[in-house]
C-alpha cells in the first residue's frame, strides 16, 4: 500500500507546476486532487487556506521531489523573499512533524541537517530573511510548531550575537529544535494537561532534559553544543533553574541562547489555558521581571533586536 506524507498548502506557489502528485483525504481514503506538471491556482490556494485542515498529502515515494520543489521555490530570487520566507517555514512545519513522529531519534537527527541548512542558506541570501521568518510565527502552541519557531528565533539571536560559522549556527538550529526532544519520555496527559501541573507531574516534566540527553548519547554524529542545549535548556543565569542549578557562566552559551528563545516563544503563544502576550509585553516582562533569569547580554540583544524584527 502507498504511504502518504501531509505538506502545507502555503508551501506550494500559485501557477507553477509541481513535480509530486497531490491527494486530498476524503472519508480515510486518498484522493488524486492533482497530477504531477498540472498548476494550482491561487483562488483554489485561498480556498484551502480558509479550511480548518489546510494540507494536501503527497506519495512517501515522491517525497524527494517535494524536498527538491521547496528547494529551487526557496532559492529562486524572482520571488520576493516573503514568499520564499513562507515557502520555507510552510514546508519546514511538515518536515519537523515528520522529525518529531520518527521512531528512530538519529534518523531524526540526521534528517534535521538538510532543514537547518536550508534556514542558513536563505539567512545568508537575504539580509531581511530573519524578519520575514520571525514575523510569520504561527502564535499557536503546538510540539512542532514551538519546536520550529524557538529554533528561528534562535538562528536569528545567535547570529546577532556573534555565531558565524556554518558548523555553530548548525549545532545551534539543530540543538534548539530537539531542545524538548525528551518530552518523548513524559506521559502525554502531563504535556497536554489544560492547566498548571501539580507537584509530581511538574517533577516528572522536569526529568525531560535528562531524557532528552540519554536519548542523544548513543549518536555520533551530535556535538557536545547540540546536547548542551538539550540538557541546559532550563538552567537559568541566577543558579535556580534545573537539571543541575548552573550559574550563567557555566551555562554553555547556545543553551542561555535557547533558554531565552524558549521562554520567549512560550509567552507569546497561545496555549488551552491561557492568552498569548504581545511580543512588546513579552519582551518587557522577560527584561522587568524575569532578567535574572538570563544572560544580560542576550537579553539585550533580544530586547534591541529581535523585538525591531517583530515590529517590522
């Protein structure tokens, strides 16, 4: 039997062909909405976006010919860069649903390289990339959207701050987006629970960055900076946070940068049991509030920058 992937509709361009068929889920069957070479035009595009469930599935088998579509649509300068931007993330979204469902963790692992790249190849193309890919966050508390978006936002802070090479914002994309990879070991209903945790759930939600590090330990292919930001995601500048109480200098410094991005993504979105901020509110009560929580620095850095490519 064929297998099926889903991809966002706002992943593909209006009038130009795709190379993949298309197929629609009618009653748990697929159905061939379009043929490989055929266009979708825009109004049909609108018309998908307006429905709950905004998404065509593509054949397993045709799945590098999504991958290789999403890569010449990013890479193609007549398109202006917000189209490219939402291509993009669209396709991204998918891709890390897919990462995140993927029993095995290094194929997972190994799968997110091409991804990353991808973001740090259009951040090099275009100098306005960070603030169309900051600017189209989804708002919506979801595992792979938050996953997706905290690493965005930490590409874009690492790279203000001084991470320049291919191999640093790679380890830093990539440990930022398995940052709650060991949230796979916490039960469901604690993750899902509609409403603050009692005091065993919050103790077993806090195990997460040691799973997450045993899930790392056996792949060769992981840097020591990508299971940082697994592991000290949650440790916090004044010594009070958790797996290990770090004070800020012993935090490794991708981990502070995915600590504040992390927290950040999670004030501004919605979730079942509270209203998202603004980002201009977020950002005020992290400075006010929650400084002595993070890195001072980054913490400027977030404030004067980040917050310049919200509002733009």
């Amino acid at each position: 039997m064929d297998k099926y992937f889903q991809i966002r509709v706002n992943s593909l361009i209006p009038d130009r062909p795709t190379s993949f068929d298309l197929f629609v889920l009618i009653n748990k069957h697929y159905v061939l909405y379009m043929r490989a070479g055929d266009r979708l035009k825009e109004d049909k595009i609108k018309n998908f976006e307006n429905r709950a469930n905004d998404v065509f599935f593509v054949k397993e088998s045709e799945r590098q010919l999504y991958k290789d579509y999403v890569h010449t649509q990013v890479n193609d300068s007549n398109l202006p860069a917000v189209q490219r931007a939402i291509i993009l993330r669209e396709s991204s979204y998918s891709l890390v649903e897919e990462l995140f469902e993927q029993p095995d963790v290094n194929v997972a692992l190994n799968d997110s390289k091409q991804m990353i790249h991808q973001f740090i190849e259009f951040m090099d193309q275009e100098p306005d990339s960070m603030a169309h890919l900051i600017g189209l966050s989804s708002h919506d508390f979801y595992t792979y959207n938050h996953s997706l978006d905290v690493s965005i936002y930490c590409l874009g802070l690492g790279s203000v701050v001084g991470f320049s090479s291919v191999q640093d914002l790679a380890d830093l994309g990539r440990g930022s987006l398995f940052h709650d990879i060991g949230k796979r070991h916490v039960s469901a209903d604690i993750i899902c629970k509609k409403g603050p945790l009692d005091d065993v759930e919050w103790a077993q939600m806090k195990r997460h960055p040691a799973y997450g590090l045993r899930i790392l330990h056996d792949n060769q292919d992981v840097s020591d900076a990508i299971r940082a930001c697994v592991f000290e995601h949650h440790e916090n500048h004044m010594g009070n946070g958790y797996p290990q109480e770090l004070k800020g200098p012993d935090i490794h410094p991708m981990a502070r940068i995915v600590a504040l991005c992390d927290t950040y993504d999670a004030l501004t979105t919605k979730r079942s049991y509270n209203e998202p901020m603004s980002p201009s509110n977020a950002l005020t009560l992290m400075k006010d509030k929650l400084a002595g929580r993070f890195d001072p620095e980054l913490l400027k850095a977030m404030y004067s920058v980040l917050f310049k490519m919200k509002a733009s």
